[in-house]
C-alpha cells in the first residue's frame, strides 16, 4: 500500500511540474471565413478572444480597433495582414526572447497604433510592420528590453520606434498613403544592428532624436529620391553611404543638427 502510494504522488507531482504550453488561437474569421473583427469571440478557433497567455496566429485579414488586444506571440500568415487601429496590441512572451513570425504584415495604421512589447526580448520574423502615421507607437513596458528585426524581415513607412531595436533586417522611410513621412527613432533608444536604413522616397525621413544611441551601427545607408536622414545624436556606421542619388529635382538629404554627427565608412 506505501508503495502504492509512493508512486500516485510521484506521478502527481510530475504532472503538476509540468510547463503550461501556450494554447494557439487562430484567427480564421468565423465559419465563412469573411470576419475581420479581433474582438468577435467567432472569429477565433478556440471560440473565445485571445488573452495574453495565448500564441496567436492571424490566418486571414483581421483588425483590431476599439478596445486593446492582447497575446502571448503573434504569427501572420503570408498574404495576411493584421491591421492596428488606434490601440495598443500588447504582446507578452512567455521566455527571454520570444520569436513573432510576420510573415504577412502588421500594418500600424492611424495615431495611436501601438505594438506593445512586454518585460522579455523579443524577435520579429519573415515580412514586414508598416507604420502609416507619425504619430504610431512601437514601445515596450519601461523595461528596457530590445526587440530584434531579423534578416528578411521589413520595418517601414512612418512611425516611432521607442524600444531597443537591432536592426538585422531592413528599415526603410517611404512616405505613407496617408502623408505620414517620418520613421523616428526616439525616448532614448539604442539602436543597433548590420541591416540597411533607407530614406528612398519624397520627403520621407529617418530620424535619430536627441538622446538615441546609434553608434555601432554596421549596415549601409540609402538616401535617394527626395529622402532624408534627420541626425539630432551622433550617429556611427562601419557601414557605407551607399546610395545617394536624385531623381529628377527630388534631391536627398542628411540634415545634422547642432552637436550631433553622423559618420560612414566611405
């Protein structure tokens, strides 16, 4: 009977010592497949609005507007796009660095669009964040944790990046649909990281704020079209300016501030 008893215990506490995987919620809009609405419990898989302990995997065109969304990691599927409307999509991570695979696209679209990165690193794959106004937020928690853009992946358009960021990917200032033209790094940032800045369309501006560090930087860096680079910091590259070229009577520019700099590899 001791024996007996030994062993119920023991397979007790094995189960109960178990890791709580993260449930996966897909948004597969309902059962035809036609909702767009993150807050509309049917449009999910698992019948219910996600929360912040549950991967997510947005499996057709979804937008989130009215009222904050939240999740464990994020997964778009390629051709989707998860659309953010004037709130804050917060995303939590369950370890020290948590992998989102945008393979589709979030589109950051009007002032007050946030991705909301919480207490972890976290890792950004695949396809592209696309800011549409000045005013659209990456952020994170007052943590200080960084938020890594991998190779292939694409952070464009116009917003502010107020995270660590390492860029392993390609950033890019191209001026919006709505007019929105500046993609700032600011609120002290460090920016780090071997991928690309381009600055390639009419007035559209890549910004380092007063107070941002940039200076191990190791890509190149493109301003052509009418572009522009705003240097408010000392900003460093063991990179090239690679690309500086007009079109037509669109000129570029690299505007530097008082007591700032900006140096390439040239």
């Amino acid at each position: 009977m001791q024996s007996k008893l030994l062993g119920t215990c023991l397979i007790a506490a094995i189960l109960f010592a178990a890791p709580a995987w993260a449930v996966t919620n897909t948004f597969d809009g309902g059962d035809d497949g036609t909702g767009t609405a993150w807050h509309t419990a049917t449009n999910w898989s698992e019948g219910d609005v996600p929360d912040a302990t549950e991967d997510v995997v947005i499996a057709v065109d979804c937008v989130l507007e009215t009222d904050p969304g939240f999740a464990n990691s994020i997964t778009v599927n390629s051709g989707r796009t998860l659309t953010i409307n004037a709130v804050t999509l917060e995303l939590d991570g369950d370890n020290n660095m948590t992998d989102h695979n945008v393979l589709g696209s979030i589109r950051l679209s009007a002032s007050g669009s946030e991705l909301k990165f919480i207490a972890r690193d976290h890792r950004i794959s695949g396809g592209a964040i696309e800011g549409q106004h000045n005013n659209a937020r990456i952020i994170d928690d007052g943590s200080s944790r960084k938020v890594t853009l991998n190779s292939g992946a694409t952070l464009s358009g116009a917003m502010q990046v107020r995270v660590d960021f390492v860029n392993s990917g390609t950033v890019e200032a191209d001026r919006t649909s709505t007019g929105s033209n500046t993609l700032s790094f600011t609120n002290s940032a460090t920016v780090t990281g071997s991928g690309p800045f381009k600055a390639t369309a009419n007035t559209a501006v890549i910004e380092f704020a007063p107070n941002v560090t940039a200076t191990g930087l190791t890509g190149d860096f493109e301003v052509r079209n009418g572009g522009a680079i705003e240097v408010r910091t000392d900003v460093a590259t063991a990179g090239t300016l690679s690309d500086f070229s007009a079109s037509g009577s669109d000129k570029p520019e690299i505007r530097v501030f008082n007591g700032s700099s900006i140096t390439f590899n040239n």
